[in-house]
C-alpha cells in the first residue's frame, strides 16, 4: 500500500508576492459621456442642447425639442468621458439644407440632423473616439 500525500493533508504553501512591473486597467466600463451640442441659429442666437448618456450614442435633439431644422445654420458638438479624463473631442458643421437629412463624420464622431414631416429636427450622434474599455498592459515609467 503506498502513501500519498492528498492536498488535504499537506501543509499550506506560502506565496511570496513581489511587486508586479506592469500596469493594468481594469476592462470594466462604467463611464458616462457627457454631449454637448451647440447650434448656430438663422436668426443669430446659439442654441445649447446637453446630454449625458451611459454609451456612446445619444439623440440630443428630439421632436419634444420643437426646433426648426431650416432654423439651424451650424453646429458644434463636444463629447467628454465622466469622471472626466481631461480629453475632450469636438466636431464643427455647417448644415446643408439641399435635402431633409445632413450627415457628418471623422474620427471620433458620427452626425446626423434630419427633418420630420412638420419640420421639427432631430439630431443623433455616435461618439467613435478611442474606445475606453479595453485592457491595456504597460511598462512602468
């Protein structure tokens, strides 16, 4: 009969913890997005719309809004991560009215303005910009 040594019966093992040379971030996301979309308007007045949203996307103009899609002459929309990290994205347009829709893209941002049948507007917009729930490994400084 041998004898076998069963976990239950050894001995706990100490662990020697060293101070690990690598930074981590944690993959978890529970960051907000601050959008803030400023329109220039026909007659010459700015119009502020703030939002903040759990992702990405956000319709910061709806129908409830009651604004005029002819009114609007130009845009400026602003997104920040809250906590803020102190980067802030923002994209300029000048709306085109030729058609009921405008679209603009770059980098970090994705806009639309569309005009429904009463001509009220709306406005959605997608935040690309970098995509803050990865992991990322790094040396230390």
């Amino acid at each position: 009969m041998s004898t076998r040594n069963l976990v239950s019966d050894s001995k706990p093992i100490p662990i020697n913890y060293t101070k690990s040379y690598h930074g981590f971030s944690d993959p978890h996301n529970s960051s907000k997005y601050l959008f803030c979309l400023e329109l220039g308007m026909k007659d010459k007045s700015i119009k502020n719309f703030n939002k903040v949203e759990d992702s990405k996307y956000s319709h910061i103009i709806e129908l409830d809004d009651e604004l005029n899609y002819k009114d609007i002459v130009n845009f400026n929309v602003n997104v920040s991560e809250l906590p803020f990290n102190g980067t802030n994205y923002s994209m300029y347009g000048i709306i085109d009215h030729e058609s009921t829709n405008f679209t603009q893209k770059d980098e970090n941002f994705y806009i639309e303005f569309s005009q429904n049948n009463t001509g009220n507007a709306l406005c959605t917009c997608y935040f690309i910009g970098v995509d803050f729930s990865t992991i990322f490994v790094s040396p230390p400084n």
